[in-house]
C-alpha cells in the first residue's frame, strides 16, 4: 500500500506537470475522481499528452483507446496499471 | 615594382572576401537546430524540400522506399553543400518499417521538428481497367503512408509540443482527372487528413497543413502520356510548368515559424492552373 501511495503521488505531479495544469494543486486530485470527463474537466486530447509523458517517464505504452479508458479512469486506477505494466515491461 | 601588383591584388582579394563574409545575411527562413524527415525525399520534390531545408541549416533525414542510389546521391549533395543529411529506408505503407524508421530518429537526433510526407505514386488507369493491386498500392502509400508517420511523429511532437507536419495532396483531388480515380480519392483523402489532425495536435503546438503542387517538372510528369501534358500546359495560367524548388518554396513556409498561425490548410502551388 505504501508503494502506491508513493506512486499515486508521483502520478499526481506527472498529471498536473504534463498536462500543464497550472490551478490544480495535487491534493485537489482524489484517488477515486475520474481524470478525464467530468473530473479535471480533461478531454480525450488532452489525455495524449499523458500517454506521451507515462511512456517517457515509464516506457510504458497505451496502443489503444480501451487500456488508455482503464488506466484512466482514476488515480487509483492508473497507479496500478502503471504498477503491473512496469513489472511485466522487460527491461531494455 | 616588381612584385607590386601581385601585392595589390591580394589585398584587394582579402578586402572583397572581408566584404562578402561579413555583408549583412538575409536569410529567408532560419532552420537552425531543428530535425527534419522528408518522405519520398531523394527525387523530384522530396529532393528539392530537403536540399531546401538543409541549405538553411535543418538537419534533415532523407526517407526512401527503392532508389537507394538517389537518396545517396541526395545526402553527399547536401553535405558537399556544408550540410546536414542521411538517408533511412522505409516504405512508408509498412507500419513496421515505418517503426524502425523512427525508432532511428528516437535513438539518433531524439527529436522531429519537421515532417514533410511527400512520398506518393501514381498507377493511372480508367476505372474500367483498373487492378485491385493498382488501387490499393496508391492507397498503401499516398494515405496510409500518412497514417503510419503522422502517429509515430506525433508522438514525438506531443513530447515536444513542437511540430509541423506538411502533407502534400494534388490538383487532382479537387477537380478530378479521368485515369485518377485511386490517386486522386487518395490526394483528396489527404485534406480530410489534414485538417482533422490539425485540429487533434493544434494544442500542442504541432501544426499540420498540405501544399498541392499542380504540374511540377518532375518524374511523376513525365509518366503522363505527351498530350496530356501539353493539354494540361494550356489549362496553366502561367503556361508553364513548376519546379520542384517552387513548391520547395511554400514548404518552407508551412516548416517554418513565419506560418505559426496557420494550421489545416492547403497552398496551391500549381501556377494558376485550379
């Protein structure tokens, strides 16, 4: 549990820097809140961004719109694709 | 005397190359620093593009499908120049060479500033008479060609929240021409690329428009039959034919900061022929 928290709040700084969101702060992100839709008030463009920033900062990659609806449902739910993605990603 | 004159003229020498080397530069555009792909980019006006941009200091990289020979002979020209170039192979309709290509420019310079999808063929025949094959390798190459290279630049020009992409579509697309039902759906396919990318990255600061050369003196010219050239001449406001370093021209343009504003869009570069 200590590891994802650790993660939620590495993915919380990622989000807010990539996305460039200048009047968020992190603890406005709940782990729970959806990250694009009604949550942030984020669009599916706006969700590229973070595919292009998760796999600089991860080399993890989104190929198609159903993962990236999963990992982006919430925080929570991002932290742990993040989580199994970087364990079954081969190191290169 | 002696020996008088040789002196003079040496010095004259060394104040004229004073003169010229430090005469005030107008540059027209500045690509300095900034890495560029030219599809289709070792004949015809890929060729013309990527001396272009390389001449105003873009490293460029000279993508080809067949002609190896050009492509080299494309670099050693620009880097005879003082320039920056080398060429990958790829056929741009194969989504796995296409990946190699930019895994190359990932691991290479990092970074892709300019993308000028130019390749693109032509297999003119009347419907009637037209092969599966010959529709589907100009769909393979003019738009699917697109599609593999725009995603794996936009990947890299999202990261950057940098980028201009130039597609190149045809006359063709919009006035039709007997013999170009597959290339003329493909060219026209490429505006509707165009503007519904330019609408996708626009807030990244990637910007995607196209130019549409009418008849430029190139290769793909000179595949058309001789009268139909000649009819074509008279349709031309300017009666003549463009050069490849014309559309260059407005490339350059769409590449460059001067068009930071303009995304989406096609140039005509046809000489008043539409």
């Amino acid at each position: 549990m200590e590891n994802k928290n650790t993660l939620i709040s590495e993915l919380k700084t990622l989000i807010i820097e990539s996305l460039q969101l200048e009047d968020v702060a992190p603890e406005d992100i709940g782990p729970d809140d959806p990250l694009f839709g009604n949550g942030l008030g984020l669009d599916s463009i706006d969700a590229l961004e973070l595919v292009v920033a998760l796999e600089k900062a991860y080399g993890i990659v989104i190929p198609d719109e159903d993962v990236g609806k999963e990992a982006f449902a919430s925080l929570s739910a991002l932290a742990d694709f993040v989580a199994r993605e970087r364990k079954s990603a081969s190191p290169e | 005397m002696r020996g008088h004159f040789p002196l003079t003229k040496a010095i004259k020498r060394a104040i004229l190359f004073f003169y010229i080397s430090h005469m005030p530069k107008t540059m027209d555009f500045d690509f300095a620093n900034r890495v560029a792909l030219v599809t289709g980019g070792s004949r015809g006006i890929g060729r013309a593009v990527s001396m272009a941009l390389a001449e105003r200091g873009a490293s460029v990289i000279i993508n080809y499908a067949g002609n190896r020979e050009a492509a080299e002979k494309t670099v050693s020209d620009i880097q005879t120049a003082g320039g920056d170039a080398r060429a990958i192979q790829a056929d741009v309709a194969d989504t796995t060479d296409v990946e190699n290509m930019f895994g190359e420019i990932r691991n290479g310079p990092g970074r892709l500033d300019i993308l000028v999808n130019n390749a693109g063929i032509l297999r003119d025949k009347l419907l009637m008479f037209m092969s599966e094959d010959d529709w589907d390798r100009v769909m393979d190459v003019n738009i699917k060609g697109l599609y593999t290279c725009c995603k794996s630049a936009a990947r890299l020009m999202i990261g950057q929240k940098y980028g201009k992409i130039i597609n190149t579509t045809s006359p063709s697309a919009i006035v039709g021409r007997a013999g170009q039902t597959n290339y003329a759906a493909s060219k026209a396919g490429v505006i509707g690329f165009t503007r519904s990318l330019a609408r996708e990255l626009a807030r990244f600061h990637v910007y995607v428009n196209a130019v549409c050369p009418g008849m430029i003196q190139t290769e793909m010219l000179h595949q058309l039959p001789e009268n139909v050239a000649e009819e074509m001449l008279e349709g031309i406001a300017m009666k003549r034919f463009g050069t490849p370093e014309e559309v260059a021209g407005a490339v350059l343009f769409l590449a460059s900061e001067k068009s930071d504003y303009i995304t989406g869009q096609v140039i005509t570069v046809d000489g008043g022929l539409t």
